[in-house]
C-alpha cells in the first residue's frame, strides 16, 4: 500500500536512519520547535452572538506544524 | 462524541503519514483521521468501545487502515511514534459543563496537562480538543518538555 499523504507532502528520511528513514530530524536540533499553538474556537458554522457571547461549541488547540495549517481535503 | 463536521475539519488540519488517536472512544475522530491519513492508531482503554470503533470503521469502509489498541494511552505512549497526536480525553462526564472555568489538570482524569505531556513526547504536533468552558490561558502555555520524537515534514 502507498504510504503517506500526498496532499500533505512526502516525508523527507531521518539523518539518523530512525524509523525506517520516515521521519524528520530531531527536535533537539529544531529551536523552537514545537513552541507554535493555535486555538480554534469552532461555532459550527454560527457566528458567535456578540451580545450573549454564546460560548463556542468546541475548542480545539493546535500545537507544533498542526499550528495555523490549512485544512487538507 | 465529536460531532461529524468538526471531525472532518479535525482530520483536513491533521492530514499526515501516521497520526495516534489516544482517546479513540467509538471512532467517530478515527474514522475521518482515515480519510486523511495513511495509517491511524486508534487507542481506547474500554475493549467495548474499541470494539463499537472498529464496527463503525468498517461501516465507513476505513477499518482496513486503522489500527486499535485497547489500552491505557499514558501507559501506551512511550511505544509509540507518529507524526501527529489528536487528545480528545474524557472530561468527566457532562458536569463538565456546570464549572465557570475548566481546569485541564484538577477537573479531568486522567489529568489532562500529564496527557499532554506524554503526547509531547510521541510528537511536537499535537490537536488538543478541551472542554468550551476551558480556561483559554491554560491551554496557550502548554509546557513542552524535551522531545525525545522527531519532527515529521508537514508543512508543505
């Protein structure tokens, strides 16, 4: 079977051979990695009433490279 | 359970090569993380909610890229390697609800800042679903301990 999403790109091989060449590099050597986040408050397609401020129907937090990304159909 | 416009929208942001679902319950999340990526590690630690996601990914024609644990995630953790962590841990039921603030570390077992933490560490690259009523402030500073994972190409 294909691996990999194609839409979200290939994954480059690890210098280090670790898990099979899939991954990338390691964090250690990335500064700052991983600081990203980005909450999503989700109004399931309703705007949030500005005079009850209605909570949001979920939250969800985006850490590292999920943070600010795009969705992929 | 994760209503299915906000699972897909989940999974479109998450698309990647291997992602966890730690907290799988009946797969509503797994089953759309399928569509977008290639391989899905489904974790629950109810054998009888493993067994309703896996008869529902089969309903969804995705059970085939889909593997379920049954387990504990912050015992199973350490094992694992992906790309990507999505957390949607049980928030104690729909009293949840009833607090002015939620406190991810005191309202929540297992306490939801140690989930984190052990996500940390299978991956930098984490979707975290929390409570509406969370204390938005708790959730930016997230601590984020040394990695001992790697950083899977994402972005694109």
């Amino acid at each position: 079977m294909p691996r990999g999403n194609p839409a979200a790109g290939p994954l480059k091989p690890n210098a280090d051979g670790d898990a099979g060449g899939r991954r990338g590099p390691q964090l250690a050597a990335l500064p700052g990695a991983g600081a990203a986040c980005e909450i999503e408050q989700n109004f399931l397609g309703q705007q949030p009433d500005p005079y009850t401020a209605a909570p949001p129907k979920t939250i969800t937090a985006y850490y590292g490279q999920l943070a600010g990304r795009r969705p992929v159909s | 359970m994760t209503p299915e416009q906000i699972a897909v929208h989940t999974a479109q942001r998450c698309a990647c090569d291997v992602i966890v679902d730690a907290f799988c319950g009946v797969g509503g999340n797994a089953i759309q993380f399928a569509r977008t990526c290639a391989r899905v590690i489904a974790i629950d630690i109810d054998p009888e909610k493993v067994r309703m996601a896996r008869h529902n990914a089969g309903v969804y024609g995705v059970a085939h890229k889909i593997d379920f644990l049954v387990g504990d995630f912050l015992a199973l953790a350490p094992t694992l390697r992906a790309d990507a962590v999505f957390l949607a841990p049980p928030w104690g039921g729909p009293s949840y609800g009833k607090a002015a603030v939620f406190d991810l570390r005191t309202m929540m077992r297992p306490d939801g800042v140690l989930v984190f933490e052990a996500a940390r560490r299978i991956s930098p690259n984490i979707a975290y679903c929390v409570p509406r009523n969370t204390d938005l402030a708790q959730v930016r500073p997230m601590p984020a301990p040394p990695c001992r994972g790697a950083i899977p190409r994402l972005d694109r």
